[in-house]
C-alpha cells in the first residue's frame, strides 16, 4: 500500500494534458502494444529499445528509427518494470523491479539470468538503473540506500548496499531518489531527487552526496547523460530538461525545455543520436492509469 501511495503523489499535481493528435506534430509515436502500463525504456545495440510494461513486467522490444515495437518478454506473474538500462556488450538488461527487487534479462534469449530481493517490499521501491565498466547500480525511491549489482566476467553478481549521506539522503517526501546515471566511468553518480525537484552527485565508494548547483527541476524522473549533457525527464512538467553540467559536476545550467503534443506524462527517456525516446506513462488519467495505449515518443534532442 504504501507504494501505492508513493506512486500517487507523482501525479497529483499533474494538470490535464491535451490529447494526442489535437495538433501538429512531427514527433514520432510508437505503440506498446497490448501494454497495461509503462514507465522505463533503454537503448540497446543501433536504434534498438527495451521498454517495460509497469504493472506486469513484461518487456518489449522496438526499433526507434523504424517506429516499430514487440512484446519481447514475457515476465512471470507479479514481476513490475520500472526503470531499465542494457548492457550491450554481454547482452544484459537490467530492470527495476518496484517493491524491493530488480530483474536481469538477456536480451538475446529473453531468459532471466538473476533475480534479486533488495529489500523489504513494504518499505521499498527499485525505482531505476545505470550502468558502470563496473556493475549496475539502482535507486531506492523509499530509503536512502543505492544497490550495486557486479559484473564478474560477464556475470551479474551478489548485490551490495550503499547507505547515502548528505543532501541526497532525504526521505521527509513519499517519492525520494528516482533517476540515475553515471558519470567519468562510474566514478561519480548522479541522482534525481522527486520530492526536492533536485539533482545531486553521490560517491560510489562513500555515499555522500551534494547538490548540483543551478539545477531545478520539479517532479524529477528519468535522466539521460551523454558527457557533460543531461536530460531531466519532468513528469509532473510534462516536458524533458535538456542540462549543461560544469566539468566539475558542480553546477548546471538550463539549455532548453522539449515539450510535444504526443508527451502524456513521460517518465524516462533513451538517446539515440540526436534524437530522444520517451515513454508516456499517461498518469494523467489517474492511477492506475486507464488510457487504452501506451507509447514510446521520439524527438529531438
């Protein structure tokens, strides 16, 4: 219940959004089909996308050039998909997995190769993923923890907690930490705060946290980061930040706000080239949502 209850205060300030199709546009809308939901969404191998269905943790396939999208994997029962990252190189998708756990498929096969109960589900929720030369790492949107999977040649392996300290620890909200990625090789990790509407660097090794500078970015979700780029998926804003980060990561400074007239509620966001892939959770229809489909929306960058 309570993470009902966390998930819920994401879309209570949402405003009406304007149905797909009242005007114009150029951005390209890709059907889930059959989804009861969505919410992450992950660059694989060319213009290759994974995308999840929330609720039944199914995984879809797609092709963000083609405009093309599958069912891919076909979860077992009471398994969610939240965020998402793939690891091209050995075949891996890493998923967060909502109450406590996290799925690793392989994106080849579709066969699970591990599984892991991270915390308590009442008190937690796997909420998204980055990937390092190193491991994996997942945010925790209820505690003030991050989880760290290795890869051993290839393998993923026995997980580690990260307690966090700083900034970056607050839990005063019902929805804390959510997007991640990584920076310099995993050396530094950025995290996007829900509740704050913040973004904060934390140290893999330590897990104290500070703030990054100049940042504001209400209802924070899902993060894109490509050098010293950052997108902010703003659900609550219904539109997606585009950032530059001083070398330092100390500081950030606004380039532009990408909005779109197909965007229902965004959550994360994949890069491909010079082009971004959203997934539209249509939490403006409520929660659970109630619109019939659910899309993958690609435009510029």
């Amino acid at each position: 219940m309570r993470r009902i209850v966390a998930l819920l205060s994401l879309v209570s300030a949402l405003s009406v959004v304007a149905p797909a199709g009242a005007s114009a546009s150029a951005d390209l809308v890709i059907l889930l089909p059959g989804a009861s939901g969505a919410e992450g969404i992950a660059a694989g191998k060319g213009s290759t996308f994974f995308a999840g269905d929330l609720f039944r943790g199914d995984i879809f396939r797609g092709d963000a050039r083609r405009g093309t999208a599958a069912p891919f994997i076909d979860a077992p029962d009471g398994r969610m998909a939240v965020g998402m990252v793939a690891d091209v190189r050995h075949d891996l998708l890493f998923v967060a997995g909502g109450p406590g756990k996290a799925y690793v498929y392989h994106t080849r096969t579709g066969a699970t190769v591990a599984s892991y109960d991270f915390a308590d589900p009442s008190a937690s929720f796997i909420n998204d993923v980055t990937l390092t030369p190193f491991g994996a790492w997942f945010t925790d949107s209820m505690q003030a923890k991050l989880f760290f999977v290795p890869l051993i040649h290839g393998v993923p392996g026995p997980f580690r907690t990260l307690a966090l300290s700083g900034p970056a620890a607050d839990t005063s909200g019902d929805f804390n930490l959510n997007g991640i990625r990584a920076a310099d090789f995993g050396r530094t990790l950025i995290v996007a705060h829900s509740t704050l509407g913040q973004l904060f660097t934390v140290n893999p090794s330590t897990g104290s946290s500070a703030v990054i500078a100049g940042v504001d970015v209400p209802s924070a979700d899902g993060l894109v980061l490509d050098g010293r780029r950052l997108w902010v998926v703003q659900n609550g804003q219904n539109v997606i930040s585009q950032w530059r980060l001083s070398g330092d990561l100390r500081r950030g400074t606004l380039v532009e706000e990408i909005t779109s007239p197909e965007f229902h509620v965004p959550a994360t966001a994949a890069l491909f080239g010079d082009r971004l892939a959203a997934v539209n959770t249509h939490f403006d229809t409520g929660f659970p949502p109630t619109s019939p489909t659910y899309e993958v929306v690609v435009v510029d960058a």
